[in-house]
C-alpha cells in the first residue's frame, strides 16, 4: 500500500492504516467498513482507539490503549485521509447504486458546488473511486454519508447554497449599506464586516464591490504566461514572495499560486525510471533505500580539485568502491525517482477529481525531494563510472587527458559524462549475469558514444601542455537533466561559497542545519523534505521557513568577481 507521506498523523490514524498492511484479500471489506465507521462518528463523540480498530477489523481487543477516547472532529478527518488514501491503493470499486451516489449527485442533492464537496471530504463526505456499468471511473460517495451529513450541517448548507453570484441589485445595497456605515463614523474594515455578516457574504467579496479601482487588472492568458515564467525564475532565484508581489503589483497569494504551477509543471514532465523497481510500496523500502543512497562528499571534492587531483581520484575509484556499494546506490537512485513518478501520477489523478487547480505545497515537497535525491544520485553514480569511461576514452585518442589543453579536454569530458549518464540510467543493479557491472557497461557505452564523434578533429595538432586550468572544465552535476537541475540551485551556490573559502561561516548560520538536512548539503545524507526536517529537529516546519529562506539568500549572496569571491558581511 502505497503509504502517504510526511504528514502529521495521529495515533489513531496509524493504528487504523496498519490493519490494512498486511490485510491481503480482506482489504477491500475493511475499506467499506470503514466508510461505515466514517458515518457513525459525530463531531462532539469521543472514541477508544480499540473499538475504532474492532469497527474496521472485527477483532476486539481485551485491553484499551486509549482511555480518554479520540475527539470526533479530529477523528472525521484521519478517517477521511485514510479512506483516500486506502482507495488510491486498492483501485476503484465497483458503482452499487443502492449504497453510492456520483459525486456530482451527490453534490446536486446537498445543493453544493462539486468543489465544496470536496472541500468538506474530511467533514464525513468521503469520496471514492467507483467504476460505472461502461467502464468509466468516476468518485463517489455513501448515500448514508450524505443524509448524515445534511441531518448534522443543516446551517453549514444553508450558508452554502446562498453563494450565489452577486448581482446588480444585491451590489447597490452593497454600496448603499456601505455608505451608511462609513457616515456613521464606523471604520472601512468594520463596515465590510458588518455588511458581509448581514448579507452573507465573504468580507473579500465585499471589499472587491467597493473598492474596484484598488484591485489590479485582470492578467490575460499572454500576460499570465510571462507572469508565471518572471515569478518562477524569481522565486528559484530566492527572492522572497513579498518582494516578487510589490513588483508585478499582485498579491501574495497570487505569486504562490504561480509559483505551484510553474512547479507542478516541472515536475509531471519527470518521466518513469528505465528501470522497474520492486517492492516500491513496501512499508520499510524509504528506510532500505535511504540507507543505500546516502551521499558523500566526492562530487564537491572533484569540483574544487586541480586537473592532476581530478583525474587520479577518478582513476583510484575502482579500488575504493566495493561493487555492492555501487548497486546499492543506484537501486536508491532508481527507487527515488520512481516513488517521484508515483506521487506525480496519483497526483494526476486526485486532480481528475478535484479539479484543475495545482497541488499544494504539501503535495509538490515531497516530489521535489524526491527528485533532489535523484538527481545528487545521478551525479553520483556518473561519478562512479567515470574511470572505466575514461581508459576506454584515452585508448581511442591515443594519449592522456593530461596531455591536452583545456579547451581540448573540456569536448572530449563532455563526451566522457553524457557516455556515462546513458549508461547509469539504464543500469540494473539487480541483474547479476557473469559480466553485468557498471565498470564494463560504461566502458562499452563510452565505446559506442565514441563513435558517434569525429576524436581525430578535437586532437588533431594539439600540443603536449597540459591543462592550464585550476580546476577541471567540467561540472559533473551536467549530468542531471535540466529540470532536476534547477531544483539543485543550492547545491549548486553551496559548491560556490565552498570553493570561496566561506563554508565555516555559514555552518554557524542559526538556519544552517535545517538547510543542510532540507537540500542535502552534510555528508553522509540525502535531502528532506519541509515536514521530515521539522520532524528531526523537533521544531514545526512553518516555523523553520524563516530560517532556511535566510541561511539560502545567504549561500546565494557568494558572488563570484574575476578576480576572486565577494560575498556580504554577516549581519
């Protein structure tokens, strides 16, 4: 079951998860008992964990954990939460139409907007995934879930159905209104809520009737387009949302919408492992694979390294990698990206029902996690396979790299790194035929990348003078696709205040360690995401932004002259 991640669960939400890990062909019944069970709960109940687990399993235990009972307002959305993500494992159900109701029945009978409804799924109205007599999937819902929830929410319905579109005559007593509170010397702010509270309306939907010439223009499709690429490049950039919203004139929460649409968009273009990875949904694979896709401090070592260095560490690594280690670190490199691509496609589909609006941030972190991993992986194992790439390399062209220019060498790496990465994106750890290694794949993959070149043309009449470089003309974090690349911009500016001497400076910024734990700076590791690094430090993620904002501008603020490093005073 694919179990859903970094969130903040209660206990009674994984005591009631766990019955369905190793329930087998009874899982699909514990499911629609436990819709049941959603029914029955009200808001103002109290419940023993044992009896919530007996309701779902049949098994009643002797003994009570949980005297106190679980208060049913927080238990509603646990099970709603479940319910989903449960579904999402199983796969759609067969439609009943005795027992179940289209979501769009069913939000027609409640006299809601199919969004409302959704919106209240942790309020009791669940949903499911149901397949139809013509084989279409559609959500759905328990028509004893509905006349529960209209018997208890009578006001909350009420409220609900005057939602209506504003029309001219309710805006001129709007206005009317308006202008009666203000003369009798009451405040803008406490007129709007005065009004809203009379008419039933969001004091937003009043203010914008009254205000109009103090709301921007309405951006056209062009203009959005050039919005959404300015607020995602600003906000990769590490510029805060507060300053991009005073400079495109809109508000804050419009730049986060932006901005989870231009991230959305990079992240479902992520295409599916090209190898399979088994046991992907297995409750212990995060802590098997983390275990082998910790990341060392190579790749930044090689980066700062001189020409000489560079090449004869790549050279040793044969002899200080076991082979195990390697698989090991490609199998994690393959399962992150998969697990990526699974919570992309499940994401696809909740939009299918939820509607077209991008996922939150909640939904997107974890992704792009996931996808940081991968990506430092990547580097890691092209890495790993450079040494056998590079003696079949300077067999064909005769000579050492050594030996070269810079502007020489600099081609010939090239080929040497995209040789390579072809390779470690196919390789299958798990097959274990006489020969398969990654010393032997790559050899053969740089050999077939070779001859698809024209070497004769890149040496021809190079002289014997070396690399007259201090550092190497390549950057192996070249062999991450685009995409992930700009998820590994602090990676990137991390490298940058490292080879400026400035390291030391910034591990004593308050925010330093959840920054590194958040983007996998410290080695051994591998990235967070927001919620898994607030829970190791013990410190709720939304107040942990701040800090890791503030520690990133500074690891951003490394400038580099051309004659050396600058970078701000420390404040």
């Amino acid at each position: 079951m694919n179990r859903r991640r970094d969130a903040e669960t209660t206990p009674a939400h994984r005591a009631i998860r766990r019955q369905f890990e190793f329930a087998g062909d009874s899982a699909a019944a514990r499911l629609d008992r436990l819709e049941i069970l959603l029914c029955d709960i009200e808001p103002t109940g109290a419940y023993p964990l044992d009896w919530l687990v007996y309701r779902v399993t049949g098994v009643k235990s002797d003994v009570s954990n949980d005297p106190d009972g679980i208060d049913g307002k927080r238990l509603q959305g646990d099970l709603a939460d479940l319910i989903d993500e449960i579904d999402r494992s199983l796969g759609p159900s067969p439609f009943d139409p005795d027992r179940h109701l289209d979501a769009e029945e069913a939000a027609k009978r409640l006299g809601i907007s199919r969004r409302t409804l959704q919106r209240w799924r942790r309020l009791g109205l669940a949903t499911r995934r149901f397949v139809h007599p013509g084989g279409a999937v559609r959500a759905g819902i328990r028509n004893e879930a509905v006349r529960r929830f209209a018997e208890r929410n009578p006001g909350r319905l009420q409220r609900a159905r005057r939602r209506q579109p504003i029309d001219e005559a309710e805006r001129s007593m709007i206005r009317e209104a308006f202008d009666r509170w203000v003369g009798e010397a009451s405040s803008t702010t406490a007129a709007i809520e005065r009004i809203a509270e009379e008419m039933h309306r969001s004091p937003a939907a009043i203010r914008a009737i009254i205000e109009p010439s103090a709301r921007p223009a309405r951006a056209g499709p062009q203009a959005r387009k050039v919005i959404g690429r300015l607020v995602a490049r600003a906000r990769r950039q590490g510029i805060p949302v507060a300053d991009i919203a005073a400079r495109i004139d809109r508000s804050e929460a419009t730049v986060r919408r932006y901005e989870l649409e231009a991230r959305w968009a990079e992240v479902r273009s992520i295409d599916p492992p090209m190898v399979s990875v088994p046991n992907l949904g297995r409750t212990d694979a995060p802590e098997v694979f983390t275990v082998a896709g910790l990341i060392d401090d190579l790749p930044r070592e090689l980066q700062r390294a001189d020409p000489t260095t560079w090449l004869a560490r790549v050279r040793r690594l044969p002899q200080m990698e076991e082979d195990e280690e390697v698989r090991g670190r490609i199998a994690a490199m393959h399962f992150a990206r998969a697990r990526a691509r699974s919570s992309v496609d499940e994401l696809n589909l909740g939009r299918a029902f939820a509607g077209p609006r991008p996922p939150g941030e909640r939904g997107l972190d974890p992704i792009e996690t996931d996808l940081r991993w991968w990506g430092l992986l990547l580097e890691r194992n092209t890495v790993s396979g450079l040494a056998a790439g590079l003696q079949r390399l300077e067999q064909s062209i005769g000579r050492r790299l050594e030996q070269l220019p810079g502007a020489r060498v600099e081609s010939l790496l090239m080929i040497l790194l995209e040789g390579t990465v072809e390779v470690v994106l196919g390789f299958d750890p798990a097959r274990r035929t006489e020969g398969h290694d990654l010393a032997r794949a790559v050899g053969l993959g740089v050999s077939r990348r070779i001859a698809r070149e024209h070497l004769a043309e890149v040496t021809a009449g190079a002289r014997a003078r070396g690399i007259r470089r201090a550092t190497m003309p390549i950057d192996t974090l070249h062999a991450v696709p685009v995409g992930v690349r700009r998820l590994l911009s602090v990676e990137r500016w991390w490298r940058r205040a490292e080879e400026a001497g400035v390291a030391q400076e910034i591990r004593e910024d308050p925010g330093w360690l959840a920054t590194a734990m958040r983007f996998g700076l410290a080695s051994a590791g591998r990235p967070y995401s927001l919620a898994e690094t607030g829970r190791e430090l013990g410190i709720p993620p939304t107040r942990l932004v701040g800090r890791i904002d503030a520690c990133v501008a500074r690891i951003r603020g490394i400038r580099k002259s051309s004659d050396g490093f600058e970078h701000p005073p420390v404040a």
